[in-house]
C-alpha cells in the first residue's frame, strides 16, 4: 500500500502536480487568447459594455492572474515568500470560482426578470459563498532549499465545505433556470434553448470539476494530492461560464433582434448581423370629434440612394431605376429572378 505521506511520494506528487499545472496553464492561455477577440471589442467601445461584464472580465482574468502565479511559484529558483505568493494565488483562485457562479446567477436573475424573491436569495447565497471562499489563508507553504516553494499544509475541511457549496450553489442556480425556462415560457424559443442546454452543460462540468476536487480533499492523502484538483475546477467552472456569456451575447447581437417603442408613429427594427433595416409601424389615433373619424398614420422611411439596387417587375424582368441600368451593367433579362 502507498504511504502517502513518505517524503519520497510527497516528492512524487509535487512532480506531477508541477507538470499538471503547466499543462493547465497552457490550456487556459489556449482559452483565453481564442477568445481575446470578444474582449478587446468592448475594451475598444465597439460593444456597449454594461455592468454584468464586469463579472465576465474579473473572472477572466482573476483566473489568470492565479495560474501565473502558480507558474511563479513553481518555476522560481530564488528564496521569495512562498507564503505571501500562494496566498496571492488562493485569492485570485478562489474569486474565479466564486465569479464564476455570479455569471450564471446573473442570467437566472434575468431570466426571471429580476423578481425580488428570486434576486435577494441569490444575493444572500452569493455573500455566503464568497464569506467561505476568502475564509483566511487555508495554504501554508514555506521555502525549501533545492526544491523551492512547497505546500506544507491545507486546510482541507473549509476547502472541502467550499466545494461543496459552490456545488449546491450551481445546482440552485440551474434548477431555477431551468425551472423558469421550461415552465415559464409559451414557446421553446431559439434562445430559451440556447440558455437551458447551456445551463446544463455549465452544470454537468462544473459540478463533475467540484465533485472530483471534493472527494481528493476529502481523502486527505497528502498537502499536494488534497489541492491537486483545485486548480482544474476553478479552470472548468471559468471556462464554461465566461463561454456560456459569449454565446449569449454573441447570439442577441447577431441573431434577429425586434426593438418596439409605445409612442405613436413608431418603428419596428430588425436588426439582422449586417445590419439594422426599418419597416414602418402602424399606429391609429381615435379622435374624440365624431366628425374627424379614425386616422391611421404611417412613418415611412425612403430606401438609401447611394448604393445601386436591382428591382424587378412582377413578371421577374430586371428594370432600370434612377441609380441602376441593366443595360449599362451587361446584363440581360433572359437570366430571370430565380423563384425565392
């Protein structure tokens, strides 16, 4: 049977462990830079960025922070404070963790459009969970001369406690989502859809990531093998959250939109992902003089003049109009309108 806790093991995790975090490092920065597009797009102003992304960029980048920090710590060849540089990486550690679950709890609070009863249990959850994420320092690791900095202790009943409520805490989290979309909507729209299927996937991953990271503290093995799954369930849980932001947001910004205002003589937009096309909205004003009748007014709006456009008769012949003559284009009417 393996002794565990024999300086030679400890050795031996501290091994795998370093070249698990470099290969997790590696796959993360891979995440990160694949979507830095989407970043720099509201870092540039060419998206409005609204307060909910503040979650979404901490929990990037909190997470990142973290696994350079560990990448530090685990490659320095030179006494530094292990301590003070572990702490500095549970924190940023722990607060993606914690980030992560605001990002899906801020969609529930939408999707039930932000009833009191659903938002301030939220709060309180999400007060709880972040109380037991930045509960004090639960690493101790020290200097060792040819090894460098070590990990000599966990506090593996608050981790474990943690995990297990970020657990619970996903679990609420999606039931409600799921609850509301499922029961709560007429029809099974494209989006509805997309945020249920997304839901269960960040839930299955995330609580796959947490499980496994639970029973190794749990176990209690050693200080390396109890905090060795940490760093992967912080990992899943940012990765499938800050994804599960950008299909949404990229979903609302280039599928159909309809934006509606009450005032009369109104419009309705379709925005589609080229652009943003107007149609004209009708609007009845009743008089309160019987005499006047019912006038129904109608806005319509001219069609851009500085781009040539084909128009076609009812029999599907090209015709000429003041910015665009077939004739003068080479082309000839034998090539009809095809029947769509």
């Amino acid at each position: 049977m393996v002794n565990w806790n024999s300086p030679e093991e400890i050795q031996k995790d501290a091994t795998a462990f370093n070249k698990f975090m470099h290969t997790l490092l590696g796959l993360y920065i891979w995440e990160w830079f694949t979507s830095l597009n989407f970043d720099w797009q509201y870092l540039s102003g060419k998206k409005t960025f609204r307060w909910p992304m503040i979650f979404y960029f901490l929990n990037r980048y909190c997470l990142l922070f973290a696994l350079m920090g560990i990448a530090i710590a685990l490659n320095v060849t030179t006494e530094i404070d292990c301590q003070g540089l572990y702490t500095f990486n549970q924190c940023f550690g722990n607060a993606a963790i914690g980030l992560a679950s605001i990002n899906l709890s801020l969609r529930t609070m939408a999707v039930w459009s932000q009833r009191w009863y659903i938002v301030i249990p939220l709060v309180a959850v999400i007060l709880g969970h972040w109380s037991l994420l930045l509960h004090g320092i639960l690493l101790k690791a020290a200097w060792v001369p040819d090894q460098g900095c070590v990990i000599t202790s966990t506090d593996n009943n608050i981790l474990a406690i943690t995990f297990i409520y970020s657990m619970a805490f996903d679990f609420t989290v999606l039931s409600l989502t799921a609850f509301k979309l499922y029961f709560g909507a007429s029809t099974r729209s494209r989006l509805v859809s997309l945020i249920f299927h997304d839901g269960l996937i960040y839930f299955v991953i995330a609580f796959l990531a947490n499980l496994i990271a639970t029973v190794f503290m749990l176990l209690n093995l050693n200080p390396v093998m109890s905090i060795i799954a940490n760093v992967p369930a912080a990992i899943a849980s940012t990765i499938v959250a800050c994804r599960a932001v950008r299909r949404l947001t990229q979903y609302t910004s280039q599928g159909p939109e309809v934006f509606a205002t009450t005032t009369q003589g109104s419009t309705l937009a379709f925005r589609s992902g080229g652009g943003t096309f107007l149609r004209p909205k009708l609007s009845t004003k009743v008089s309160t003089a019987p005499a006047e009748g019912v006038h129904v007014q109608m806005d319509t709006f001219e069609s851009p003049t500085d781009k040539a456009y084909m128009e076609y008769d009812a029999s599907g012949q090209l015709v000429k109009t003041d910015n665009y003559d077939p004739e003068a284009q080479g082309i000839s009417n034998e090539f009809k309108r095809p029947p769509y």
